[in-house]
C-alpha cells in the first residue's frame, strides 16, 4: 500500500511539471488516501502486536 502512494505522488509531480494540474491533483489525493490508510493499518498492526506479548 505505501508503494502505490508513493507511485500516485510520481504520477503527480509527473502531470504536474507537464501542466495537467486536474490529474496531479487527483494523484495526490489518491496518494494521500492510501498512505493514511497505510500508517492506521501499521499502527493497528503495531498495537496488536503488543498486546499479544
């Protein structure tokens, strides 16, 4: 998940140097999306595993 954030912010600093701002912008909502949704599922992940020590 944190490699197709990080390739939809490639993808918008791409269309954003080419001036298609409609799609950078998408791309970084998108990016951003998933690399929230990608520190939740880690802290999650983080927690249990704690507590099953």
């Amino acid at each position: 998940m944190l490699r197709a954030s990080i390739v939809f912010f490639i993808i918008a600093l791409v269309a954003a140097v080419f001036g298609f701002g409609g799609i950078a912008a998408g791309a970084v909502e998108i990016g951003k999306i998933l690399f929230y949704a990608f520190l939740a599922i880690a802290l999650v992940t983080l927690v249990a595993g704690l507590v099953r020590r």
